[in-house]
C-alpha cells in the first residue's frame, strides 16, 4: 500500500453537469502531467487522478467526474470543505515540456494538459479538446483566450459558432496534411486513444509519437 497523506479540502464544486472540481493545498512539487491517488479511507485502495491545477499554484486542483456504480466518486462528490481526504504522493511519466507538439484530450482526459497549461507550457502546443457538449469542455474559456487559433474545441452532440460539430477523430480527419515529425499526447478514454492513435498512425505518425495515458 502507498503511503497516504492527510489533506484537507477546501472546495469541491461542481463545474459542470456531473463534474467537480475538488482543491486542497499543496504540499508537494509534482511535474505538470503526473497524478496522485486519492481515497477517502486508508482501508481502501486510491484511485488515480491526474492533478489538473499548474506545479506553481498554491491549491492542487483535481477534475473528476462521477461513475455512479463507482465505489469512490459518488462518495467524493458529497466531501465538503473542511472535510479531510488522504492522497499519495505524485507519480507518473506523462510529461511533455518545451517541445512542439499536439496534445488532445476528451473528457476529463483534459487535466494533465490543464496542469502543462496552467504551468505556461502552451507554448508551441496545438490542443484539441473533445466532449458532447460545451459544457463538458473543462477550462475552454482559458485555452481559447490564451491559445487562440491553436485551441479546437469540439463537441459531438451540440452545434456552435465556437466549437468543431464531431469527435476529436472527425475533425482529424478534416485535416489535410499533420506534422508527422512532432510528437502527439494523447488523454482521455481507451476507446478515444485507440481511435485517435490509429487515425495517426494511418496518417503517417510513427507509433513512437503517440504518447498516451489513458483514464480506466
Ligand atoms: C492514470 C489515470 C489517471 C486518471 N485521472 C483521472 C482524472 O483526472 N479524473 C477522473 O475523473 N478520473 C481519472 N481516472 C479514473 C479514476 O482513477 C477512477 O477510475 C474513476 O474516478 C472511478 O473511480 P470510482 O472509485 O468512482 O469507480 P470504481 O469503483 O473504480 O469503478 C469504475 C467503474 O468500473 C466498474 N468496476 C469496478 N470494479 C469492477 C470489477 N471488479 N469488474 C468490473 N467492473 C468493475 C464500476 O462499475 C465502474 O463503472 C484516472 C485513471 C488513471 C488510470
């Protein structure tokens, strides 16, 4: 067992239709992309989650959403500020720093990018963002006004003005030539990095550009 840490919260709101955004202090220096696992009792085994706040700032944020036959998250969604939690120290190699690259996200698969973002390395970074709905596109409104026309921003089940109508693999699919040089990181469900990854390798990336983590 991983040795746990106390912590307590200090805010867990909802965000979005079934998405909260929990926060406590930081404790620890981590790297932007590597997560922690977090239970609300010694006795039971930590699920994992991607720290979604940058390595610089003084909360920790953690973005998750509830699996409603879950053992952890219906549970999490009822802790109040106050309240005490225990998590692990942070691990993980999903990490990406100056370079150029892509990274695409689904879902709560935005976190790790969110980290990298908050942390200031959008820089020379594309991200596309994919979710049904708007609403589930956990932090746009700061990737759009900081990384202008290098945020997409696409939903499956809802049209905008502002958003790509399709998945992440549609709007790939728009496009006519991709950079096979880079390096593209990949977040979110097994489903979404299957397809993504097999879109990019039919497209010419080299299977060791793909770099992935996924959420199970
Ligand atoms: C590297 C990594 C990073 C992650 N980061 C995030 C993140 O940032 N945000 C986020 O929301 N999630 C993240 N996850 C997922 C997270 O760890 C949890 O799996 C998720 O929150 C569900 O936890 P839970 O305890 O509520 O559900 P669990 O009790 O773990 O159950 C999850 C699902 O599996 C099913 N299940 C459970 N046990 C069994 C079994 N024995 N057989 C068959 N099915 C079973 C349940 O019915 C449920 O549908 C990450 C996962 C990984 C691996």
């Amino acid at each position: 067992m991983k040795e746990l840490v106390q912590v307590t919260v200090k805010g867990n709101n909802e965000i979005a239709e079934n998405a909260f955004l929990l926060s406590f202090p930081r404790n620890f220096n981590f790297t932007a992309g590597q997560v922690i696992g977090i239970t609300l009792a010694k006795a039971e085994e930590p699920r994992l989650y991607s720290i979604a706040s940058g390595a610089q700032q003084d909360e920790v944020w953690i973005l998750y959403t509830i699996k409603t036959d879950g053992l952890l998250t219906p549970q999490l969604a009822r802790v109040k500020a106050g309240d005490t939690i225990f998590i692990t120290k942070p691990f993980g190699n999903f990490i990406c720093r100056e370079e150029k690259a892509v990274w695409i996200a689904t879902g709560t698969g935005i976190a790790p990018f969110a980290s990298m973002f908050f942390s200031g390395q959008h820089q020379n970074k594309v991200l596309i963002q994919g979710n049904r709905t708007k609403d589930g596109l956990y932090f746009s409104e700061h990737f759009s006004k900081q990384m202008e026309s290098n945020y997409q921003p696409c939903c499956s089940r809802e049209k905008r003005p502002d958003c790509f109508h399709g998945r992440v693999t549609d709007y790939l699919n728009t496009l006519e030539n991709i950079d096979t040089r880079i390096t593209y990181y990949l977040c979110g469900s097994a489903e979404m990095v299957v397809d993504v990854r097999d879109l990019l390798i039919e497209k010419g990336v080299p299977f060791n550009n793909i770099i992935a983590e996924i959420f199970f």
